[in-house]
C-alpha cells in the first residue's frame, strides 16, 4: 500500500532518534532537508537532544557537551572525513555516533573492494579512527547505515533530497566520455552507455540511490518488477535490478509492486513552460528559497506579528514554509493546493482561512466571487497578536500568506506573459521551420528598461522579460525543434548558425545589462554581483548555453513511439503540447494491455533473455506494468506539481481506486531545469569526498 511506503521516511528517522538523546546533532543540508518534511527538529528535540548544529568545520561542543550525532547523505570518505575530524578535534566529546546515508556495500566500492565482506569493515575502521581523534580508545563510538533520504512532501510523493542534483546525460555529456575513450569504443548515442563506462563518483551516486531503493522495497517487504524510459533510467533499474540484497529479498516478500523510472529529459518542455495552471508551481517559482532547501520556500511572516516593516525586521523573524507535518487541516488544504488548478487551490485557501477563523467566532466578512490577495490577508490579519490562536492555526495561515504573497507578487505578470509566448511558439511550429520560429525570439532579446534603483530592483515594466525567462523560452523551443516544419537541411543548417550567432550576441548583452544578477545568472556566469561580469564571461556562458541547447530536441530520438510531445493544429483545433508522462500513463493503463516497445523492462536479467528466445516457439508474455497492485513512478531529474495533478486525472480516468506513488529527486520550478541543463556538472555530483 502506499502507506506502507510513506510511513518508510518515519521509520528510518526513528532509528535516527533512537541515538540523539542527550547528544548535539549535526546534520548536513541534504538530511536536515529530508527531515524537515518528515516533522522538523523538534523530533530531534523531543527525543532528547540538546541541540541542533550545521554539520560544518566551524561547529563544536562546550566541554559538558560530551555526546555528538553526526547525520551525513555522503560517503564517510574525504571531505567528510575532514569536517568531523574537525568538529571533535575542537571538542570534548567521548561518545560519537556517525550516521550516514550511504550504504556499506556502496563504501567498498569506493574503496575499490569488489568482493562480498562479512560485517561492515568500513564502517569498523572509522569507529576506530574516532576514538583516536577523541582522544581515548575506550570512549564509545558507533558508525551505521540509515537510508533516512525520503521527504515525504505530500501523501503522492516522495522526494529525495540527497539526489536532487542527479540528472539524465545530455549530449555534451556523452561528448566528454567519448573523448576518455579509444577511437573505436567510443558510443554513438546515449542509449549505448553502460553503468562501467560513467565516471566513478557517479556510479558512486547511482548505487547509492539504488541501495536506498532496495532498503525502501526491503522494509516494505515488496517485490519489485522494473520498467525504464530514458537511458539514465535504465541504468539505475539495471543497478537495482543487480542489487545483491535484491535477488533474495525477490524470494521471499510478499507484496508486489511495478516501478516506472522515466527521465526528465524525455519531456522538457513540460518541466520549463508556464502552461501549468498550478498554484504550487506559481508559490514556488516567485518565492524565496528556504536557505539550503531545494523544494521549501520562506514565506513571510510579519503581517502576523506588531513588527513594523524595516530593513532589520526580516532577519528578527523566522520565515514561514509549506511543510506543514503538525496541523491535520493544513496537510490536506497542502494536498488541494499541490494536485489541483490554480483556481481550486485559491479557493481552498479562502475556504480553510474562513474556517478558522469562525471556529475562533473572529470577526469575519465573507467574501465571494474572485479571491484577491487582499482578502486573502485581511482573513490571516485577524489573527494577528492572538498567540493560542495563531499557534492552532499556523499551518493553515502560513500557506495563506505563502498564496497571498504569491498573488500580489510584482513578477507574477512575467508568468503570463511567458505562457502567451509560448502559445504562439506552439502555433508557430507547425507552420513554419524552426529558423522562421527561433527568429521570433529576437525582438524579446534586449536589455530590460526602467529599472528603480530601489534595495528590492522593483521594476516599471514586470512584464518584460528578463534573461531567466529569455533562457527558458530557449529550452522551451530548442525541446520542440524536431517538430518544426521540414526544409532544405543544408540551407536551414547555415542559416540556424548564423541566427544563433545573432542570438549569443544579443543574450550577452542582456546579460551584462543586468543591475541584479538572479541565482541562475549567478550559476551560469560564476560571477556573484554585475561588476564581477565581464562581456567575455558573459559570452562564454551565452555559448555554453546553446551547445546544449542543441541537442535538446533529440532526447527522444531513440524511442519508437513515444516520440512526440506535441499536436500540430488541424484548422479547427490549436497545436498543443502533450505531456509525455499522461502518454506513457495512457500506455501503462490501456485497458487492452498493448506492450509499449519504450517502456523496457528491466528486472528480468538472463531468464528473460531467455524466455525471448523461447518466444519464437511459445506465446511468452512480459510483465506489464499494471500488473501488480501499486504503481510507483520515479521520476529522474524532478516532477513538477503539474505532473502531480495530471497523474491523479490520469489514474481516475484509466483506472479509478488504483494506487500510484510518484517519487522523485526534487520538485521543480521552471528555472530549476535551467540550472540543472547549464550549470551542473552533471557527471561528478558532490558525494561529499
């Protein structure tokens, strides 16, 4: 059931507890991350420790602080290594518990062991070496493996924050590997590529996730069938499907269940456009970051409180978020909010502030018709200054702020401007070639005017575009440009080269004509402020941009029938884009059961190499994913809230009552997947070492 799979993230952090009393805790981002969606400190709190610290080199303990928990997602090697080296050479502890992410059999190999091990030798010898750095071989300290990765977001999905910077291989990739390799071993496409022939921290990566896998399938006593789309995913099913733990678990347990990895290069169209109609998709994309979180948001919290609005005021208050794990109320207006339209999920804010807010008999005019942020706020004022009430009802009023700050944010018309170029962008490809389309961009590509020199960069024009939404159009078009109307190859070759000349040149300027450079900008240019910038960074960035844009359009090249996200217009109906998760959904749920050739399974190894040659001989049937019970859909390189939504439309349509889990490395807002295509070094991930 998918309970069982949502109560696995609790399960792990309580054995985490079991270690914390009397301890302080440090705690890398990535963990403290995952714990936020599954209760926060205060269950590290509640469970007896004393504090709570950044797992960093700057850290340590008093000397009445003698018990230290150390909770780190990276392999105990190297850097690693170092900041705890660190921490208890400036302490006094004489009792260290480290616990890591990472499982042991994932250790050996990266310290290049191949054979099977009795016990955990790694793990032994660092018990050693911190006894050593504390100062006395008969202190106590304990190393151990706890698989706490998962942050439960909602009751549909499952993230896990430790992989969020995990991404399927692009072409430039695929470029790089081949330049390590012979002449005539190199691979043509990406599909070719083994787990043996990617660099070693992300094998390292790879199985960790695939040991994180195993462990959820063990406690959950599942016995797994898996299927991939997307040559990264076939490597991690490949990987889970080869787990040495696996092949007994696959004995003996009792529940079945399918699980579906697709990468998110398959569709990005969907990942960087603004047609979702989602008011998650909007929160998240307009809202600060919560420092060192990939998925929550700050959401302001002073129009609760008597504060007056000053430059000090923001860090005198501690923000506000969407991870509301106490409040009943508030998890089920999160779930309304994350898997329905935008209208539905303003109108269940109103709804579950009016609640409130009679159930404490405040005060309330009723409003109906549109729900405007002020009326949003006029229902969370009420609150303000009540301390029990607030303390009832914070989940509810901190995702009503999150919606009002949203609604009346100054770049929320950039939103829709964007979706209405991206309409006629769609239109466009079916009538003209993509030169003709790309050379719509032009005119958009100039620096933005009319900016006030204000602290907070307000502009006179939001609508206009800036270089973020500049380079999201880009990936919008370059995902479609196999969809665009044929012509002379040689001609249009020459002509594109020259346009994308034309186009570097003009985002360059855009660029350095920034007087705030945004966090992608940042990323991408590795300059923190404007005067930093020089026009040759900026060029450089400009054409690193468009080698990968390049390939984009050719991630679905190798699939034999989901190749297409999109409808061309007929005269009577627009073009538009057709989400390439419902068609592998429609595949999956297809009530005469077709085998799709792009959804490959992977778990069957030699008896089912050898069954296929039976098959010229017997009617063999493969394994379909809507064979079993559960349907678990991972999602490598993130899932947006849209998908969510189109997901449960999906299985109430094909196939009411029906379980599915979406899992997934994060959840994404469009400037994500530009960070993720420019400025990631997609093959060496930080494994911490």
């Amino acid at each position: 059931m998918n309970a069982d799979f949502l109560r696995f993230p609790h399960q792990m952090w309580e054995k985490v507890l079991s270690k914390v009393k009397k301890a302080v805790v440090f705690m890398d981002s990535r963990c403290a991350e995952a714990l936020h969606w599954s209760g926060g400190a205060a269950l590290l709190l509640e469970a007896g420790a004393r504090n709570l610290k950044e797992f960093s080199s700057f850290e340590a303990c008093a000397e009445n602080e003698p018990k230290a928990v150390f909770v780190v997602s990276t392999l105990l090697k190297g850097r690693t290594i170092d900041v705890i080296k660190d921490i208890i050479s400036l302490s006094h502890f004489q009792y260290c518990v480290v616990i890591t992410t990472v499982a042991h059999s994932v250790h050996l190999v990266a310290n290049n062991v191949t054979t099977e091990m009795e016990g955990n030798p790694v793990f032994e010898q660092f018990e050693e070496k911190l006894c050593e750095w504390m100062g006395n071989m008969n202190y106590t300290a304990e190393v151990m493996h706890v698989p706490a990765v998962f942050a439960p977001v909602s009751q549909q999905l499952l993230l896990t924050p430790a992989f969020a910077h995990l991404f399927p291989l692009l072409f430039p990739d695929l470029e790089a590997i081949n330049t390590k390799r012979p002449e005539k071993k190199r691979f043509g496409s990406l599909v070719d590529m083994d787990m043996n022939s990617l660099p070693v921290e992300l094998q390292l990566e790879i199985k960790s996730l695939a040991a994180v896998l195993n462990a959820m399938f063990e406690a959950t006593g599942t016995r797994e069938e898996s299927f991939a789309v997307g040559p990264m995913s076939r490597i991690i099913a490949g990987e889970l499907a080869g787990h040495p733990q696996a092949k007994n678990r696959r004995k003996t347990a009792p529940n079945k269940a399918s699980i579906i990895f697709v990468d998110r290069t398959m569709d990005l169209t969907g990942a960087v456009g603004h047609h979702g109609d989602n008011l998650v998709e909007k929160i998240l994309t307009v809202l600060e970051p919560l420092p060192g979180h990939v998925t929550d948001i700050q959401v302001d919290m002073l129009e609760l409180t008597s504060l007056q609005r000053t430059p000090h005021s923001t860090n005198i208050l501690a923000p506000g978020c969407l991870a509301q794990t106490q409040s009943p109320a508030a998890q089920a207006l999160w779930e309304t909010m994350l898997t329905s339209k935008h209208k539905e999920g303003v109108m269940e804010v109103r709804r579950h502030l009016v609640e409130a807010a009679s159930k404490e008999k405040l005060p309330i005019k009723m409003g109906l018709g549109r729900v405007t942020p002020e009326q949003l706020r006029s229902y969370v004022q009420l609150f303000r200054s009540r301390p029990g009430m607030l303390e009832s009802h914070c989940g509810v009023l901190q995702l009503g702020l999150a919606t009002a700050q949203t609604l009346r944010h100054p770049i929320m018309p950039r939103w829709d401007a964007c979706l209405a170029f991206e309409r006629l962008l769609l239109q466009a490809l079916g009538d003209s070639d993509f030169t003709a389309v790309l050379r719509q961009l032009l005119p958009l590509m100039k620096p933005r005017r009319g900016e006030d020199d204000t602290a907070s960069g307000s502009r006179s024009r939001e609508e206009e575009c800036g270089p973020d939404e500049l380079i999201l159009l880009l990936v919008y078009l370059y995902s479609l440009a196999d969809e665009a109307q044929p012509s002379d190859q040689d001609a249009e070759e020459e002509e594109l080269e020259k346009l994308e000349r034309e186009l570097i040149g003009q985002l360059t300027l855009v660029i350095t004509q920034e007087q705030h450079l945004s966090p992608l900008l940042q990323k991408l240019t590795g300059c923190d402020t404007p005067e930093q910038l020089t026009m040759e960074q900026a060029h450089a960035a400009a054409e690193g941009l468009f080698e990968t844009l390049r390939g984009l359009s050719q991630t679905r090249d190798h699939l034999k029938q989901l190749r297409s996200v999109y409808t061309a217009s007929d005269g009577v109906h627009q073009a538009t884009y057709r989400p390439f998760l419902r068609q592998v959904l429609e595949e999956v749920f297809h009530p005469d059961r077709p085998e799709c050739p792009d959804i490959e399974y992977m778990s069957g190894g030699l008896t089912d190499l050898l069954k296929t040659g039976f098959s010229m001989f017997m009617k063999v049937t493969r394994p379909h994913p809507s064979d079993n019970p559960l349907l678990l859909v991972f999602l490598v390189g993130g899932v947006t809230a849209s998908e969510l939504r189109l997901i449960k439309e999906a299985v109430s349509t094909h196939k009411p009552g029906s379980q599915v889990l979406v899992l997934s490395t994060r959840l994404l807002r469009p400037t994500d997947i530009a960070e993720l295509l420019f400025a990631t070094p997609r093959l060496s991930p930080d494994i911490g070492v």
